[in-house]
C-alpha cells in the first residue's frame, strides 16, 4: 500500500512540476492561479494544497532540487585542475541538456530571476574559493573577474538553450572554459 501511496504522490508532483512549466512557458508566476495550474494538472485543489502550500512553493522546490543537484557536481570537482573544470561544465551542460524544457523555462523572462541568482551565487563560492589560491589575485579583484565568467557563462547557456543546443555539451564546455582560463586569446 505504502509503495502505490509513493507512486501516486510522484505521479501527482510530476503533473504538476509539468503543468507548472507549461503555463511559465505563456506567462508569468505572477499570473498563474492555483485553479489554473490544477485544471492544467487535471487534479483536484485539495490535492494540490497536500503537497504545497502555494504555486510559488512549488517553483521553489522545482528551483531547489535543481540548486541541489547542481551543488552535488560542483561539489565532485577539483577546479585546480583544468580536466577536471572542463568535465565538471560538460556534467552541468550535460545535467541542463537532459532538463533543457525545464532549464530553459525557468531562465526564461517568465522564469524567477533570484533563480538565476542562486545559480551564479553557488557557481561563485566554488569559483571564487579556488581561483583567489591558484592564481594568487587579489580576493577583490577576483571576485569580479569570477562574476564576470558565471554570469557570462549563464547567459551563454541561456543562448545555447534559445538555439536549440546546436552544440554538444562537450563542445560548450571547452567554449565556457577556454574563455574563463584564457580569455578572448584562445579563440584565435
């Protein structure tokens, strides 16, 4: 009985995670009701209101468990060492190509902006806390030149989702790294 109670609740958070990101699709959370979402869904209120207290509950959980899965990769990776970074972007590349309705949704103009603020913030610490150590930078100046690459980096990504993913993972990934560990220099 447990494990159909389970199933039923996955299914339930499925449909309605994905009916949730296809009305983000037309508009913004601010726009989208409950009764909305639930007819979307093809669930009853009340059902809903078990799991979430809101629909901005629910996009926060969304927006969490990606925040979640991206710390654990990041977490994995030696960034001192330049194979490592570049397999650490192409997981993450790989990680969003795999979810790219999703991701690309929620870094959307319908999107939550603090989302993609969370995003750079933990991309960040873990750039910031390595790059001061190996290149000896000022921590200030460091600090820009890391908010420089993740916030490029993010718009990128977003480009490279708005086109399709017209290159591999891999491929964006050398682009991403290249560029953050040798400036415009290594694309000549």
């Amino acid at each position: 009985m447990t494990s159909k109670m389970d199933r039923r609740k996955k299914y339930t958070r499925m449909v309605l995670k994905d009916s949730l990101m296809k009305l983000m699709i037309e508009k913004q959370i601010s726009n989208i009701t409950v009764k909305e979402l639930c007819e979307t869904a093809d669930i009853n209120r009340s059902t809903f209101y078990t799991h979430y207290s809101d629909h901005y509950d629910l996009l926060y959980k969304i927006e969490e468990e990606i925040i979640d899965d991206m710390y654990t990769t990041l977490s994995s990776y030696n960034f001192t060492k330049e194979e490592e970074a570049l397999q650490m972007t192409e997981k993450i590349l790989d990680y969003i190509a795999l979810n790219s309705d999703l991701c690309q949704t929620l870094m959307s103009e319908h999107g939550d902006p603090s989302f993609q603020t969370r995003i750079m913030n933990i991309t960040h610490q873990f750039t910031m806390k390595n790059w001061v150590a190996i290149n000896n930078l000022d921590e200030k100046i460091s600090e820009y030149v890391s908010m420089f690459v993740v916030s490029g980096s993010i718009h990128v990504i977003k480009s490279w989702l708005d086109n399709g993913m017209d290159k591999s993972p891999r491929e964006m990934a050398k682009i991403i790294n290249n560029f953050a560990n040798k400036g415009l220099s290594s694309f000549r």
